[in-house]
C-alpha cells in the first residue's frame, strides 16, 4: 500500500476514534484529536477557529464531510507556518 493511500486510512481511523457513536465530531472531540495528534502543528487558539470555520451547518458538530475540509486548512495552515506564504487567505 502507497504512504498516501495510508495516509488518507489513517485520517478515517482518526475521525472514528475520537466522533464517538454519533458519527460526528463535538468541540471538546475535536480540541483532544488536535491537541494529541497535531502536538506542536496547531496553536491550541487556533482550534477554536478551525472548528468555527468547518461547523458550516452550526450545529456543534462535524461530520465526515465537514472533517475532509480539516485535511486542507491543516495543510494549508502548515505551509504556512513553514514558509510565511500564502497566510493571508
């Protein structure tokens, strides 16, 4: 199996181990699936915002679909820290 293909395994198994039986991330899920597996990689200020900005429907919560959207502000996010480019939008 490819390093991407497990990558993108991995980031399933995430979101079912820490959404709990009702399928779908809450606030404190998601602040203990950041702080634990992104140790150093996000400010702990920062996860308030990210969650802000992914819980589109507002209730709370996100769901699969709104976890996707995580892997590209994260990527994005990273980038950023690592070159100062592209921080703006």
């Amino acid at each position: 199996m490819n390093n991407r293909l497990q990558c993108m395994e991995r980031l399933v198994e995430l979101f079912e181990q820490y959404s709990g039986d009702d399928n779908a991330l809450d606030r404190k899920e998601f602040r203990a699936m950041m702080e634990k597996e992104l140790q150093g990689k996000v400010d702990t200020s920062d996860v308030d915002k990210i969650f802000g900005k992914l819980d589109k429907n507002d209730d709370g919560k996100l769901d699969l679909d709104e976890y996707i959207k995580i892997i590209g502000l994260l990527i994005k996010h990273i980038h950023c820290k690592k070159t100062g480019k592209g921080c703006g939008k």
